[in-house]
C-alpha cells in the first residue's frame, strides 16, 4: 500500500466521496437485444485509485460489521492512524474482515471486489424517472456462497405488479483467461439455468418489508420460473482496463433464454487499470488494522 489511507480518504471526499464520482459511465450495445454500460476509472493517477480502494474497503467493512458499529470504529480509527489492534480489539475487527480477507487469497477477493464495484455503481445511480430501488442489497459477505450475486428490485407504481426485479451475475475477467466473451457467455449460461435456484435460497424471513414489497418478493422465484417480464437478468464484468472490449453481449440472448421479453437483457463492464493490483489495494487497506 503505497498511499496512507487516511491520504486516500482525503482525496476520495475531495472529488465527493463515491465510486461514481471518480467513474464515468457511458452506454453501450445501441440496438442490441443486451445493451450494456461501460463503467471507467476517470484518471490512472495512484491518488484516484488509491481513493476508490479506499472508498471500496471502507464500504465493505461498514457492510460486513452491519449493526456492530463498536467493530467499524475500531477497525476504522486503527487504518486511518496507521496502527494496528492488539488483543480483544484485534479478535473483533477478525471476526469481520477474516472471512474474505485472511488467506490474502488473490482470486477470491479479486472476485469479491469486483462484486463491490458492481454493488456501488449500481447504488449511487441517479433515480430512473417514474420508478425507485425498493431494495438493493450488498455482496455477500463471503466469496464461496452459492447465492445471487446481485439483485435489484424497482417499485413501479402502475405497472402488473407495481415491481420489477433484475438478478445479476458478476464475474472478473483478468489476463490468464482467454476472452472477455467468454466469460459472459458463461455467466448468462449460469444465470439462464441456475436463476430460480438462486432466488429460492434468498432468505426473507427477517426482514422488515413494506406489506406489497413482502407478496411481491414472496412470489419472484414463480415469476423467474414464469418468465414473466416483471423479473430479468444482467451480467456484470470488472476487468482491466487495458482488456476493455469495443462490443460485448452481443450474443449474450442466444445464452440466456428463459426471458425474451424487452428489456430482459442487461450487461456492465467495469474497467480497473489491473484490477489484481487495485483488489489487492483493497485487501490491504481492510487488513493494514490487523
């Protein structure tokens, strides 16, 4: 880790405090049955990656320590004065960041990472006229649970159901693989035949949902299964940035055919200058309290 964090902190509220404010989003794929968006890096300077790793490892760990805000504090106030916790402090902020980041595993917090750069593109998008994010949760907080990786739900006032619902698939594609193509080719093959079994193990039972919100979600595994044009699909890309396709999900309908419906289809790339490099940024941001 090159830059402190506290520096990167510094920057990152400088040029307003999210992903989106030092990303640029553009849209892609005009007139094809997947449109997509390309999210870019705004400037390779070590200061505006050194801020969006900072931006990410610190919305992980609020996530990740939810209502345990004790944890957040003293896993924040350690990487922000360049200290690291000792004794029942350190077993704490363990108990948060360990599961992802302790094997300092480079294809799984690669992976998760880019789930992240999904999860705060999608968060801090301007609202779409005439429909808000009724729900839109974080990553999982671990790498190997079998579940979606991504949902938004939309409520829609005036339409069938008064919602609608995306299920997304991220995956990270970086030099050692062969085609960007590919991977999205496998991905939607991967949503087309697991979709309904990811939306069968969301657990809801906890939850505090407004009364429609809890009919409308009770029945999205049947709509999936319906194909019904209130629940659709997308898959999310984060590569490096040097790897950015000029066309991408152009095939992507002739994979995933459970859902024809327009508007079905949806594709994000995230560009990353190394995305390896700027995970591992990330890693030790999280772990440097450790």
């Amino acid at each position: 880790m090159s830059i402190p964090a506290g520096q990167a902190m510094k920057h990152a509220l400088a040029a307003g405090g999210r992903l989106v404010d030092l990303t640029r989003r553009e849209s892609r794929g005009h007139g094809q049955v997947c449109p997509w968006d390309l999210v870019v890096t705004i400037g390779r300077e070590p200061e505006d990656r050194a801020a969006a790793a900072w931006i990410i490892a610190d919305e992980m760990m609020r996530a990740r320590t939810d209502l345990d805000d004790h944890a957040y504090r003293l896993w924040r106030d350690n990487v922000l004065a360049g200290t690291t916790s000792s004794g029942p402090d350190h077993a704490h902020i363990l108990l948060y960041a360990g599961p992802v980041f302790e094997a300092n595993d480079p294809t799984g917090v690669t992976g998760y990472v880019g789930e992240w750069l999904w999860y705060l593109s999608t968060r801090d998008l301007p609202p779409e006229p005439g429909c808000s994010v009724e729900i839109l949760d974080p990553p999982s907080s671990t790498v190997t649970d079998s579940g979606p990786d991504g949902l938004v739900i939309h409520r829609v006032p005036g339409s069938e159901l008064g919602f609608v619902f995306r299920l997304w698939e991220m995956k990270k594609f970086t030099a050692e693989q062969t085609k960007a193509s590919d991977t999205i080719r496998k991905a939607w093959q991967q949503l087309n035949t697991r979709g309904a079994r990811y939306l069968g193990q969301i657990s809801w039972g906890g939850r505090q949902l407004a009364p429609d919100t809890r009919v409308f979600v009770g029945s999205m595994a049947r709509q999936w299964v319906d194909a019904r044009e209130s629940g659709s699909g997308g898959v999310g890309l984060a590569i490096d940035a040097a790897d950015t396709p000029d066309t991408a999900f152009d095939r992507s309908h002739l994979h995933f055919t459970t859902h024809t419906h327009l508007g079905a289809l949806q594709g994000l790339v995230v560009a990353i200058e190394d995305l390896e490099a700027f995970a591992q940024t990330v890693r030790e941001y999280v772990w440097s309290a450790l």
